[in-house]
C-alpha cells in the first residue's frame, strides 16, 4: 500500500523514473536491513540439504492435484487482485474524472480494509470450514468487481472495499492446514504462482484494456474469479 501510494506522489512531484529508482532503492536498503537484524533461529536446527532433496519436494507437490488445486487459487486471485488496482487507475484518470495520480495513490488506502476482513473470514472460515468460506469471499469479491462498473467515484471505492475480502489468506491457511510434508516448499509454490498470477494476468489486463476498456478488465476479472470455484470444490473434495 505504501509503494502504491509512494510512487505516485513521486511521479506527481518529480518523474516516473524518480519514482521507481527511489521506491528501489529504499527497498533494497530494507532489505540489507532485515538481514542484518534478522534473529539466529533458537528452536530449530539446520537440516542439511540439496538441490536434488529440494526438487523431490517440490515434484511430490506438483503431483498432488488436490494441493495444486490450491496453489492455482494463488495465480487467480492475485492476477484478478493485480488487474483491477492497476486499470482502475487508468480509468480514474481520464475523462470525466481525470484524477491526479497523487490522488489516485490514495485510493489504495482501501487495502486496509482487506487487513480486517483477512480476519474476519479466517475465524469464519475456522467455525464454517475453508471451502465454503472461501467460496463466499469469492462470491464477494465478484461483487466488489462488478460494483465499480457504476460511474461514481464513491460507489467505486464501496465495490472496492468489498474486492479486497481476504481470499489469499485463507486459500495460504488452507494449504499450511492440509500439507503434511515439505510445509515449506508447498508454502513457496504458492507464492510462486500467485506472483506468476500477478505478473502474467496483470499484463494480460492491458489486452482488455486497450480493446474492450473498463468493462473488458471486468470481464477478464470476474473470469478469472469464476474459475476458482470448481477448484475450491476439487480441493474441498479431496483434501482431509
């Protein structure tokens, strides 16, 4: 939310180029940050490993179609999630709205609203059970992608709100709950694949964009959206 709304203001105040050298090097300074005041672990000891025990790992999962299942939730929701933040922000900027875009950083603002839902929906989803938690979160999230075919401004932000309702986090908990083995090569893959998501459909977005504009992306969008409800239901068929 941060570099969101950082690189805009940066770009309003000074160049695109001044805005992502500078967001890029304060993340590399972050980064050397974290390494040097990141704690010695105290409760574990370092398991000895290789390539080849890693790529075991790895290919165990990639066989299991239940936990794939998931891990491609992790592509559709991130790409749905990239797609929308990213167009949204060529639409408020034309006509009739033409926005800033240090106006436009703001909008991510409704993020925090996800942090809370993220919450919420992972109670729910420890009383009810992740399938049909996650499915409801789903069924929000096409919502809050419709809603801001609506024309205002404000109406725009309330569909928003609701886009943001937590589906990562409980599709992430889902996979550390059923994973038996390797917790962190099952953990990884679905990073993998939700930033894969997010480059991929996020640049697939700008196709729709260019030829359909906003309604396009929303199609595209809620496409993607419907496509997570057979492998919610794959997965809650098959995983224990």
């Amino acid at each position: 939310m941060a570099g969101r709304i950082a690189i805009r203001l940066l770009t309003d105040w000074f160049s695109w180029r001044t805005a992502l050298f500078s967001i890029g090097a304060f993340s590399l300074l972050l980064s050397v940050i974290f390494a040097l005041i990141l704690p010695a672990p105290r409760h574990s000891a370092p398991k000895p490993s290789s390539g080849k025990t890693a790529l075991a790992a790895y290919v165990v999962h990639l066989r299991h179609k239940p936990l794939m299942s998931l891990i491609m939730l992790g592509f559709l929701f991130m790409g749905e999630f990239v797609t929308l933040y990213n167009y949204i922000s060529f639409l408020l900027s034309e006509p009739p709205y033409s926005l800033s875009l240090s106006v436009l950083g703001f909008l991510f603002m409704v993020y925090l609203f996800g942090s809370f839902s993220s919450v919420y929906m992972g109670k729910k989803a420890d009383l009810s059970g992740y399938a049909p938690t996650l499915s409801l979160s789903v069924t929000w999230t096409i919502l809050g992608a419709a809603i801001p075919l609506i024309p205002s401004v404000a109406i725009k932000l309330i569909g928003l709100s609701l886009f943001t309702f937590g589906c990562h986090s409980i599709a992430s908990t889902w996979i550390g709950k059923c994973t038996r083995l390797y917790k962190a090569q099952a953990a990884s893959l679905y990073l993998l694949f939700y930033y894969i998501g997010s480059s991929l459909a996020g640049t697939a977005g700008g196709y729709f964009w260019m030829h359909f504009h906003w309604l396009g992306v929303i199609a595209f969008i809620i496409a993607l959206l419907l496509l997570s409800y057979p492998l919610i239901g794959y997965a809650q068929k098959h995983l224990r």
